[in-house]
C-alpha cells in the first residue's frame, strides 16, 4: 500500500479545444459571437474595485436576478458558471443510495460529478430521435438531472413532459440544466413551476445567451427550503466563490435588456437559416432551440468533416461516442461566419 491507494482517481470532464491561433472560426463551445453589453464595458475601468473581498452572498446580483426573474431574493443562488452550481447541487442533492438518472446523450459533465462524489448513476437511453422518454424517469432513483435544451442534441422537451417528470419525483430533487433557455421560444422555462414544486431547482447561466463564458456566472432557482440547502453547503467549502467583478459585470448585463433580447434574437435567427442550409446539402439536423446544432450528414463521415473543416481553421464539435459517433455540434455564430462554413460544406457535398 502505498498513498496512490488513497487518492480520489477521477476521469475529468474534457472541454472543447481553445486554440491559441487567431481568424479561426471557432464554433466548438457554443459562444456567443456578440460579446457582453456596453453596459459591462462601461464597468471594467474600475480597479479599486480589485482590492476588497467580494460580498460572499453576492447580495447585487442576487437581487438584480431575483427583480428581473421576478421571484424573491431568497429563491435564488449564485456560483461560478453553472458548472460551480451544478457541481454543488450534486453534492448538495444526490445523497442517496438510490442512483441519481440522467439521459444517456447529454452534458458529459454530468457522470464525472457523480464519479467525483460517489453518487450511483443510471443513464436512460433517448429514443433514436433523440427525446427523453418521460417514463423512464419514474422508478425508484437518488434524483433526476437533465438539461432542457438538451446539450449536445440541441432538442427541447415541452414543458408539460419536464413537468411530469418534476410530478412522478415529489420526493426527489429534479434538477432542470437551462444553460441554453433562452434561445427556445417564449414560456419553455421550468422557472414557472417552481412555486409549485418544492423538489425543482432550475439553473442557468451567463456565459451562452449573455456571451460572458470567460467570467463565469450561474445561478440556480428554487424555493427558499432548497436554496438554502445549497447555500450551507457552500459556505462549508468557500465562502467567496464569486468575485466582484462577476458580480458587478453580471448586474449591468441584467440591466441591458434590450441588448440581451436583439443578439439573442440575431442568433435564432442565423440558426434557422444556417439549418435550412444544411438540410438543403443533405444534413440531417435536429430540431434546436439552442444556440447550436447538432447535425449529421447522409454519406461522410462526421469525423472526416471534422478534421478537414479544422485544416480551414474551423472549429466545429465532435464527440467519439456511441450513438452520436456520425455527429457534429455546430455552435451559431455571426451571419457571415456562417456562410463561410456553407461555403465549406458545400464544397465537401
Ligand atoms: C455550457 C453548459 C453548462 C456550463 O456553463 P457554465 O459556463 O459553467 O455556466 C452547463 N450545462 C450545460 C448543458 C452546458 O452546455
């Protein structure tokens, strides 16, 4: 024996490729091409801002949330990027023997939080469409996590199905991962519920819709009873998680709503026609509401446009996983950044 017995051994989530050259086209880790508000520029000349401790409630932006979701101060939580939340929530949450069910096509962070906490696990097949089956989420299980829109797929659950599996697990916690709501048409938030359901937990994030991924702010919502839950677990590990900062750039991002809604808008619109596109050279394209698409091709390989799109400094993803081995994830980007990669494709098809 020796310490190496004793390590925590984890296999870590592997984010997409940052590459270091510029004029790519990167569309690999669904960013947002717009950039934050003016509002959040204006901030940044502030360095005394530096020197202090952040507040560890992060009071400003809890309170900015809570006004612009219209709930109470006390239903929500904030972290680093939803990753931080979500990781809590786990922690939090899945503390049962019971194993804690998510799809099997879905953010690949989700079996490495588990792993990390020793939280049994159950992955449920999506149907061949790629749709969660609602009722293989109603046996006896540790909770329930899933991302509506769902990532890397793109598809969307109606709400009255998000909302059946939230009724057959009362007495679980389900945890509804809205990293790309936003871009899903009006009223396909969970946030709805949750003054109905006292065992949901909605999370979001800025770093997609509001193009702030390098910052790293998420937040969840829920009633008080579970917020609270989150926040004694969090004040047990680090009490300030979110810098100043993040907390003052991501009130003045609540604060441009017009901003937030027209690039929002832009990019919904640049996914329809960039689908439309490449349906019409033979994709096959899941329906999206997000803020990319995961498409496959009739006759080549993913893989083989994958490597040879990254020769032309394109930057898609691709994941070498069963089921969704014949897919690219291609994030949206500008207009123009878009027809450069139809004018790629076309010339491959
Ligand atoms: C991007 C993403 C996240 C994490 O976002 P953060 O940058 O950590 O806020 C969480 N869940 C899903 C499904 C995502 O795609």
């Amino acid at each position: 024996m020796n310490w190496r017995d004793f390590v925590r051994n984890v296999d870590p989530y592997v984010p997409g490729e940052q590459p270091k050259e510029n004029k790519v086209i990167k569309l690999n880790t669904n960013e947002n091409p717009y950039g934050p508000s003016a509002k959040v520029q204006a901030c940044v000349q502030d360095f005394d801002l530096l020197r202090k401790y952040p507040d560890p409630a992060a009071t400003d932006l809890v309170d900015a949330l809570a006004v612009y979701h219209g709930v109470d101060p006390s239903q929500v939580f904030v972290g680093v990027g939803s990753d931080d939340v979500l990781g809590m929530a786990f922690l939090t949450f899945f503390n049962s023997d019971q194993p804690i069910l998510f799809p099997d096509i879905t953010y690949s962070f989700y079996p490495v939080w588990a792993e990390l906490y020793k939280i049994p696990y159950r992955t449920m097949p999506l149907t061949d469409d790629f749709c969660i089956r609602t009722e293989d989420y109603t046996g006896p299980n540790g909770g329930v996590v899933f991302p509506n829109p769902n990532a890397p797929t793109a598809r969307l659950m109606d709400l009255s199905s998000v909302e059946e599996i939230i009724k057959q697990n009362r007495d679980r916690v389900v945890i509804v991962d809205e990293a790309y709501i936003d871009f899903a048409p009006e009223g396909s938030s969970a946030l709805s519920l949750i003054d109905r359901y006292d065992n949901l937990l909605v999370v979001r994030t800025f770093s997609k819709s509001r193009s702030m991924a390098g910052l790293r702010i998420g937040y969840a919502m829920g009633q008080k009873e579970l917020i609270d839950c989150l926040q004694a677990v969090k004040y047990s590990y680090n009490s300030y998680t979110m810098n100043r900062p993040s907390i003052l750039y991501g009130c003045a991002s609540i604060a441009d709503e017009e901003y937030f809604r027209t690039t929002v808008e832009k990019i919904v619109a640049t996914r329809e026609r960039f689908t439309a596109g490449l349906r019409e050279m033979g994709f096959r394209v899941i329906p999206s509401a997000a803020n990319f698409v995961f498409a496959s091709h009739g006759t080549i390989p993913a893989s083989e446009i994958f490597e040879k799109a990254k020769k032309e400094k394109i930057y898609f993803r691709y994941f070498n996983s069963p089921r969704i081995d014949n897919y690219l994830r291609i994030t949206i980007g500008t207009d123009e950044e878009m027809d450069t990669v139809i004018k790629f494709l076309s010339n491959l098809t």
